[in-house]
C-alpha cells in the first residue's frame, strides 16, 4: 500500500527506482486518432465551482472491449522493453526481448549509430556439456534470463539462474558459473572495481573474487529470524528501500543491514489448497507492535570483523537509508525516529563506527523520506531535498552540513533526482511544476541558476539517465496514449523512438476521451477530477455513475498518465452505460505538505467529505441518476470503498471493496503510524477510522474480495468485517481468491476478479 506511483512504475518497467543514474542507486496531449479535437469548457454549478479540461475523441472503431481481452496477452498497452538499462559507459542500452521459444535474449541499441542487435542469445546459456538433470527438465524454463546485472567496466553481465550465478563475458560470450550450491544466492552485485560479486546466502554475506575464484565469506551470524544484508517485508515496502548492502567506492568495504526480526509478531499466511493446509509464518508487525531491530555493520573484505556504527541508544527507529560518502570511509546513514517526524543524516567513520549528526528535519506531523541525497565528487558538497517550506525542493550543502542555498523553490513539488553533469554543474530532475497532473523533466545548475523544462508534450515522462548524463531515455505517456520510448540527448533533442508503441489494435475499440475537472469546493478547496462517459453520450438521458477512488495519503489517481488495463476497464464499463468519476482528495500527493497531513491522526473522514463533494458535483449534473451511485477501490481504495458504504449510505447504492484494510489495528506499523500515530496514542482516531466499527449504517450492497494469502493486507481484514456484519444482520457479498496474495493475479484470477465486479454493477447498479 505504501509504494508510490513512481517507485511501482520503475519496479515494473525499468528494474529501478523513478529515475535512474547508472553507478549512483538509487508534448502536447494527443488522442488515439489523428483527428483529436482539443475542446476546453468552462462551467460553474451552483455552490461549486468547476474547469473541464476534454479532449474530445474523433470514434472511428466499432468493437467493445472484454474483460477476457482486457487482461489477456499481448497487452492493449502494447509492448515495451523490459529489464532495460544504460551500460556503465553509457555507449548502449540494454533490454530483455522474448525469442521464437518465449525465452528473454538481450539485446542492445547502440547510442552513437542506432545500431540493434542480439548482445545474449538464452538458448546459448548452457555450459558447454552441462545438461539440465532428468528431474529438472520439466522445469528447464526456467534457466533462462529474468534479470541481469551490468559489471562496472562493461565487460561483463552477471545472471542469476536457478538459484545460482553466472558470470558472462561479452568479448568472448563465454559463461562461468559462479557458484553451485542448494541454497539461494540473492541479491548479487558487482564491487565497484568489477573484481568480486557479492550475495546474501542463508541470511549471510559472502563475496568471490572474480580473479581467482575465492569465496570470501563476510557474515556468519546471520539465520532466518537474524538477517544480514537482507531486507525484511515492512522495510521495502513502507520505506521504499531495495538494498540491505553497500560497497563502499574503494571496494574495500562492505556496509550492511542487520535486521532482528526476533521482537515482531509472526502472522500465519495460509495455504487451504493442498490436500493438508500449509502455514507460512510472517513476521509482520502490526500498528503498535514491536518492529525489528535494525543496526548498521562495516566489514572489511580482507579482515571480515564487522564494526557496528553508532546510530544512538534508542533501538525503535528505523534506518531507511544508506550510502557511502566518496571517501570511502564515511558512511552516511539515515536516522528516522518512530514516530516519523525526526530525520537524522548521521556521517559515521567506517573503521570506528563514531558518528555525528550533520543535517536534522523535523515535521510537526511526519517527514515523507526521498533519494535525493547526492555527495559530489569532490567530497566538499552534497545535495539534499526536503519539504521545510511546504513543498519538496533542493538545498545544497557543504560537506559538514552547512546549508549553502535553496536550489528550487515554488508551489510544485520535485519527484525525482535524475542525475548530476558534475562537469557542468547541471541537476537533471523531474517536477510538477508544469501541472501537478503531469510529471517533466528540468534541470538546474547547481550555483541556482539555469532552471528550464525540457519535456516538451504535455503528459507524463518518466526519466531514465545515461552515466554520463548526455542522453536520457523518456518513457512517455498521457491519459490516452500507451506508454512511448524516447531516446534524447541532455537538451531535450529527441534522437530516436526505442519503442514508438502505437498499439494499432486500439484503433478496433469504441473509445471515449476522459475529461479532466477542477471541481471548487464551497469553502474553496480545488480539486482535481476526472471523468470518463459513454462513447455514445447524449446527455438528455441519465446514467449511473461508477465513483473509482483510491484516496490514500501520497498518492495521485488523477493523471494525464497511461492508466493501463485498469484504466480499460473503465473505458469498458463507459461502454456499458456508466459515467467514471476519479478524484483527488486532500492528502493525496503533489500540493504540498499542508495539502497532505490534512487527513492526520484520522483516516477516512476528511477524504469523504472531499469525495461527497465531488458526488454533489455528479448530482447537479441533468445527466447523472442520483439514486444510482456506485463507488469501488483497491486496497486503500478497498477501505475507503467501506467506509463510504457505512458512513454515507444514502449516497453509494453499491461498492466494491478489494482487498480492503478495514481495522488499521491490523496494518503494519510504519504505514500506519506514520499516519494516525501509535493506536495508544490514538485510540479514538483509530476507532472512528476503521470500518469494522460502523457495520450497523450499513444500507447498500457491498462486495468484498480477498486473496487469502494476501501478505500485505492480510486476509483477517476480509474475515473481521465479514464476522461484525453478520453479528449486525447485515447482508453482503464475499468473493475469495485461493492462494492469491495482494495483487490478485495468476490462473485466470484477473479475468474472473474483473467479471465479478463487472456482473456486480450490472446487477445491482
């Protein structure tokens, strides 16, 4: 629940996070016709003030959409590049693309002449004379490429196969296997000199040397409840971090996390489909439940006695971020406090663990963590955002924490760091400065000055940054066009399209253009809103209205952004007769801090009211049924779904709650009490927060559906709310997926989750 929109995207698409520079981890609106006809409309109704921003779709196809076809392959949103990334050197790019067999070849595009071609052909894999054993050979599918990791010099790429590695060397296109062993080599990676591979195995560290085949074994205390450099379930999720190791810049040293999971409460995920149920116990802590104890080790590869830094005396914190200064002697380590609204940058001596606190942010209600942090070459400076004057912008400091100047400033917020042209001076970054619906590309020097926007079409681009900062990549989107691959140089000039994705097959589809909306509300909150009709609409007739609502705090529903199959569905159900109505309540991202903590120490109740206010909207409307509003969400969507469904009954006929939190004393601690604080401290606010309370208001139809292994909101929420509704009378409808965790996906379990919802609104709505 906690990931943000950009951090799910570059998990998807690119591998990594929003915007990418290798070697440091971390246009106009256009239909899908020619013809589009852009039309802007300007209507006030009664106490409401509204803007409709439409772009008004010349329908040349004919054939209406399917949930079967919607959620079947190939993809309505078209095919792009997977496992894309820059080569160290910044000369080529790199991707995954299926071969005739259904197995991932690399291929590459060469920057300088355009030139693609086969980098690694899969079916070449295999050793010469190693042959998969007899009793893998049913699962030989899966010795192929899923993932690869690029060596610093560009020599090499490193593959996990089956549990083990293999390293293979371009010049040659031989391949080495690296290791050979029952258990699971994860998390591998590259020293920063290219000469060993480091792992996590059975909860330890080890490193070989690629030059003489040493395995050099860094941890050993490490098991299953103990983890060294191995991230726990709450920590990548809630704080957004990927990693649990650091090779420091040298490669001398290895910094890691050791996560003691011993204090947090397990939670049984069960398994109900073999013959005997099988229990997964997962350590999860709940809102007010112990987390696990995190410290911050240092081993030196040639002398492997970890040196545990000072992170301070209080154990109840969290450590979200880690990174080496270009010393390679200091570390800079992330303090976050538990109630998470004190951040500490501690500089900590690698060989001594002393350490001292350079930068302090404090927040009246919490900080929102970012990876922003950048120490310049020189060791004399380093970049850093934060959200002290409402907004997230940068500031740039001195090495021992002096603040040297304000970099950005305005009502718009920074999303991401993209990349430094240290040479230049130049900062590459990506903002809302444009339009809080949209996501472009700047840059700004680092004495402050030379800010400009170099995206030029209106819509969202996401940033992809070469190594050496002259080229970026640019994957592209609006509200009504798939997802496009660019590449450009540093300057904006595009060079070339890597993947034009024009999606012909959309064309077939009977397709309506959504309209953007500023609805003003009657104490003068704007708000952003979006709404899809039928292709066929006349507006003399009247139609029910489907609400689609997220509404959690940090995250953004309205967007001129590819959608994808969700977005399909809508259009689908447009198709059908209904009108789609988004909205973007209070707390959710992109209008500063004070925007956001609106919704503190209560869930629920503020974005309601915004979303009642939009509802108003749809019933001044002479096209709008009143009496048939219908509303559906996932996860916080799922929970917001419910708690409309109870406290205001009289407006929603039916909902449709996925994997709904319906207790937050039953979400995981850092989400929640970021949020609404500890449930001892807030013992009203998560009363009054939480659905399983108000059962009895209970007036339309809702329908609940749940994976039962659902490992992020655990299938007991389903199971809670569905026990104080029966014990209050209350009739409701409860569709499980066997097995299927958070996402629901897998065996048809889209196509049929998507048929329910669908057959629900047509019945009932």
């Amino acid at each position: 629940m906690g990931k943000s929109f950009e951090f799910l995207f570059h998990k998807l698409m690119v591998g990594k996070m929003d915007c990418y520079q290798s070697g440091n981890k971390k246009a106009r609106r256009r239909s899908l016709t020619a013809s589009a006809l852009l039309v802007s409309l300007l209507t006030i109704v009664g106490c409401l003030g509204l803007v409709v921003f439409s772009t008004v779709l010349a329908q040349q196809g004919k054939k209406q959409l399917t949930v079967e076809r919607i959620y079947s392959k190939p993809s309505l949103s078209g095919q792009l590049p997977r496992g894309l990334q820059w080569s160290p050197n910044g000369e080529m790019i790199t991707y995954l693309q299926p071969n005739k067999a259904g197995q991932m070849d690399i291929w590459y595009y060469e920057v300088k002449t355009g030139k693609r071609a086969l980098l690694v052909d899969s079916k070449k894999l295999l050793l010469e004379g190693e042959k998969i054993p007899p009793e893998e050979e049913e699962g030989k599918s899966q010795f192929q490429i899923r993932r690869y990791i690029w060596s610093p010099t560009s020599s090499h790429l490193l593959f996990p196969l089956q549990g083990d590695l293999f390293l293979y060397h371009l010049s040659t296109g031989t391949l080495k296997r690296l290791t050979a062993t029952k258990e699971m080599e994860e998390e591998p990676k590259f020293s920063p000199d290219g000469r060993y591979v480091s792992f996590v195995r059975n909860y330890n560290l080890f490193a070989i040397d690629l030059k003489t085949g040493q395995e050099f074994t860094l941890t050993t205390d490490g098991y299953k409840d103990v983890m060294n450099g191995k991230l726990d379930w709450v920590y990548p999720e809630e704080l957004e971090i990927t990693t649990a190791y650091w090779w420091s810049p040298d490669s001398r040293y290895v910094a890691y996390l050791q996560m003691d999971e011993r204090p947090v409460p397990e939670y049984p995920i069960v398994d109900f489909i073999p013959y005997h149920a099988v229990i997964e116990p997962e350590r999860y802590p709940k809102a007010g439940d112990p987390n696990p104890i995190v410290r911050v080790g240092v081993v030196a590869l040639k002398n492997p006695q970890t040196i545990w830094m000072d992170v301070g005396k209080d154990t109840d914190i969290y450590i979200p971020r880690v990174m080496w200064l270009p010393d390679g002697k200091t570390l800079a380590i992330q303090r976050l406090n538990r109630a998470q609204n004190q951040l500490d940058l501690l500089f900590a001596d690698a060989t001594t663990g002393k350490s001292r606190c350079v930068l302090r942010e404090t927040d009246s209600h919490w900080i929102n963590l970012h990876d922003h942090l950048y120490f310049l070459k020189n060791g004399k400076r380093f970049l850093w955002s934060s959200e002290r004057d409402g907004f997230r912008h940068f500031y740039l400091y001195n090495i021992d924490g002096k603040l040297l100047r304000q970099l950005t400033s305005g009502n718009w917020q920074v999303v991401s760091l993209c990349g430094i042209d240290e040479k230049k001076g130049i900062v590459y970054f990506t903002a809302t400065e444009k339009d809080v619906l949209e996501r472009h590309l700047y840059r700004i020097k680092l004495n402050g000055s030379g800010f400009k926007r170099l995206t030029s079409r209106d819509g969202t681009h996401h940033i992809v940054m070469a190594p050496d900062c002259r080229h970026y990549l640019d994957y592209y989107s609006t509200v009504v066009t798939p997802i496009q691959l660019s590449l450009h140089r540093a300057n904006g000039e595009r060079v070339a399209f890597i993947a034009e994705n024009q999606v012909a097959e959309l064309q077939e589809y009977v397709l309506s253009t959504p309209e953007f909306l500023i609805i003003t509300t009657e104490d003068g909150v704007t708000l952003h809103a979006m709404m899809i009709k039928p292709a066929d609409f006349d507006s003399t007739k009247k139609y029910p209205v489907i609400v689609h609502i997220y509404g959690g705090p940090h995250a953004q529903v309205v967007r001129n952004a590819w959608g994808g199959s969700g977005y399909l569905w809508h259009q689908m159900m447009a198709q059908k007769g209904y009108i789609i109505f988004s909205l973007d309540n209070r707390g959710s991202y992109g209008r500063g801090k004070a925007w956001e903590t609106t919704i503190y120490h209560r869930f629920g109740e503020v974005e309601l009211k915004d979303q009642l206010c939009g509802v108003e909207y749809l019933k001044s409307l002479p096209y709008v049924d009143s009496q048939r509003i219908g509303i559906w969400g996932w996860s916080y969507g799922g929970y917001m779904t419910c708690y409309a469904m109870l406290n205001a009954p009289e407006v929603f006929k039916v909902g449709v709650a996925v994997a709904p939190v319906t207790d937050w004393r039953d979400y995981d601690t850092i989400y929640t009490e970021r949020y609404m604080g500890l449930p001892k401290d807030n013992p009203e606010g998560y009363e009054v927060s939480s659905p399983v309370n108000q059962v009895a208001n209970l007036k339309g139809k809702l329908l609940i559906c749940h994976g039962t292994s659902d490992d992020n909101v655990h299938f007991q929420n389903a199971v809670q709310l569905a026990d104080k509704l029966i014990k209050a009378c209350k009739q409701f409808d409860l569709m499980l997926y066997p097995g299927k965790k958070h996402g629901i996906r897998g065996q048809n379990a889209r196509i049929h989750l998507f048929t329910k919802i669908t057959n629900y609104f047509l019945e009932n709505l």
